[in-house]
C-alpha cells in the first residue's frame, strides 16, 4: 500500500517538476511592443481606428500595417505617446477616422427605453446593463463614450452627453501641444 | 525484422484500431467533419501516440513491475498521457510556431483519446518488448490518421450529396463509419496468426 501511494506520488511530483521546468524552458513570450503600445490607447474600444479594438490596433502599429494618428479618442496626446514610443515624427489625427471631441458619456433616456437590448450588444465594454423588455441603463464608470451605441437604438433614447468636469472626475491634463505635418 | 513488419501491417490494416477495435471514436466522428482540420489531429495523434507508447512501456517496465505495482497500470498511464501531450504542447509551442498553430487545439484533446491508454495496456497484454511497443504505437497511430483522413475526405463528399432528411448529419456519418468498418473486415485473412 505504501509503495503504492509513493510510486504514484513521486511520479506525479517528477511529472509535476518536469512540466514546471518546462513550462519556464519553453516559455513563449509575445511581442512586448504591443503591449506597450496598448497600454498607450485609451482603451474605448470605439473601432474609429477601423480595427475592431485597441489591442488589434496596436498590433497592427507593431506590425507597421497602421499608422498612429488613427484614434480620435485618444487625440493629441495619444499620438505624440506613440510618437515617443516609437520614435517617430508626431503628425495630427487623421481625419478619416474622426474628429477629437471632448469625453463624453452615453445616458439612455429611461422613459423612451423600450427595451430591445440592441445597444448593449452594441457596447464593446459591456457598460450597458438591462435585459429584454427591461429598461437598459449606463454604468457611467464603465462607460468610455465610443458611440457605438448610439446607432443602433431603434428609437433614438442614447444621447452623448459632455463629462462635466467637477472635483471628483478632475485631473491634471495630459501636456498638448499643436501638431501639426511636418514639411517634407 | 519481419515480426515488426507484419506488426504495423497487422496495426494499421487488420486490426485497425478504430474500426475494428473501436477505439478512438470521439476523435473519429468529431473531427472528421474537414479534411484540414482531420490531418491535423492525424499528426498530433500519430506524434502524441508513439511517444505515449513509449513512455508507458518504459513507466511500466521499470516502475510498476519491478515494485510489483501492475494493479496500478490503468491510472499510471493515464498520468503519463497527460504529462506527455502537455510537454509535447509546451516544446511544439516554443519551437514551431507554425505546426503549433496546426495542431494547437488538438493536442489537449488527445489526452482523452481512448485509442492512446488502449495502446499503452495493449502492449502490456502482448508483453511487448521496448521496440515492439514504439511499433505498435506508431502503427495504430498510422492506422487511425489512415481512417480518420479517409472518413474525412468521405465526409466532404457526403456534404454534398442529396441524402434523405432522416439520415442527414450524424446519422449518415455513422451508416460510412460502419461501411468503412466492414470494408476493413476484408483485412482479416491478410495476416494469419
């Protein structure tokens, strides 16, 4: 019985060992550049860039197949991020992709809800919180004001409204400056 | 040389271990919807079986018999599968990225492929030395990427074909499997002994 128990047990520590040496062995490590350029976007996952989200546009900025002045969310400050990261000339935001507008936050009027839950399968961050026939309504933390929710609401009840800034959503703004093409 | 010949003759033909011991079927009707993705699990089953084979002969040989342990075959083994597919996933990961992505998702399911512990207690059963169990691991390995390629690309065809609404999806699939199997029995004169 004894024997039994230890065979399997120290077999099982040996197999356990070997996995664990391996699995550092073998570790497989992304690209970190990606990373680096994801922690960069401002994660509103809104697809102005025309990717389906921050992490898919910054690999495709790692990979060279995108260019950085495609985020209007992230505005200014976010390609001159990017510029800095990656060593190259800052230029202003495409205009293709959209304009830079002030943070704003969806609210959905209640009263008009009908309840279709087409916006929160719209939402990239599953900031829309309802159900079928119930009134839908908007976590305000989660919410990153991409819009997306706006055009699919059968009966026009999503509005973007401006965050207010008052002492509590209040932070020192990101350094801006004016960008603009460099000659060539 | 010979005897190991009529081996994967015997594995791979004869006594086919999916259509004729019936071992391995999930994979069998579960991935043999795509050509593509069957020689997919074809390759990863054909590594992950000959190296299990291996390793379960050398854990029984040299573990369980000499500590007189043999009752606890079936669990040891299950053990052993499970550390190799792991480490095989692990090292495919690392070095080939291309064939990981081949076989990715395969692998963690050899583990619970019956075909691979019934080689492992098949060898024991035969008392197969250390050469004849890699043999006879890479022969039922070989037989079940045969079948399972072949099933695959009859599925495809089937896709296509008119078949009566009652016999549609699995139902059919089944009927090829159990043709396939009878058209295997013809095998069995082919190697006397």
């Amino acid at each position: 019985m004894i024997t039994a128990v230890l065979a399997l047990s120290i077999l099982g520590i040996v197999f356990g060992l070997l996995l664990g040496f391996a699995a550092i062995r073998f570790k497989v490590e992304g690209n970190p550049l990606v990373d680096q350029i994801d922690s960069l976007l401002p994660q509103t996952q809104c697809g102005q860039c025309t990717y389906p989200g921050c992490r898919p546009y910054a690999q495709a900025i790692a990979n060279g197949d995108a260019d950085i002045n495609q985020c209007p969310p992230g505005g200014e400050a976010t390609i001159q991020a990017l510029a800095d990261l990656l060593d190259r000339d800052p230029k202003p935001l495409n205009p293709e992709n959209g304009i830079i507008k002030p943070k704003t936050l969806a609210v959905i009027d209640e009263p008009t809800c009908i309840g279709c839950t087409l916006c929160i399968q719209a939402c990239p961050v599953d900031a829309i919180l309802g159900a079928a026939k119930q009134m839908h309504t908007v976590i305000a933390e989660e919410c990153t004001g991409c819009e997306l929710c706006v055009a699919p609401c059968p009966v026009d009840c999503i509005k973007m409204v401006p965050v207010e800034q008052d002492l509590s959503t209040w932070t020192w703004p990101y350094p801006v400056y004016e960008l603009t093409e460099k000659p060539a | 040389m010979t005897e190991y010949i009529l081996i994967l003759v015997s594995t791979i033909l004869v006594n086919n271990f999916v259509l004729t011991k019936f071992l391995g079927l999930c994979p069998f009707m579960g991935v043999s919807r795509k050509l593509e993705t069957a020689t997919g699990m074809a390759l990863a089953t054909t590594f992950v079986l000959t190296m299990s084979s291996i390793c379960s002969y050398l854990a029984n040989t040299y573990l369980l018999a000499p500590l007189g342990l043999e009752y606890l075959r079936t669990i040891t083994f299950i053990l052993v599968i499970a550390f190799v597919v792991q480490f095989t996933e692990m090292v495919i990961h690392k070095t080939s990225p291309l064939l990981y992505k081949v076989l990715g998702i395969f692998l963690p399911l050899i583990t619970t492929n019956c075909a691979v512990l019934g080689v492992a207690l098949l060898n024991v059963q035969q008392e197969f030395n250390f050469l004849q169990s890699a043999v006879y691991g890479f022969g039922a390995a070989v037989g079940f990427s045969m079948v399972l390629i072949l099933f695959a690309a009859m599925r495809e065809r089937i896709a296509a074909a008119d078949v009566p609404i009652a016999f549609r999806g699995p139902a059919i699939a089944l009927v090829t499997a159990g043709l396939m199997s009878l058209a295997f029995m013809g095998f069995s004169g082919l190697v006397r002994g």
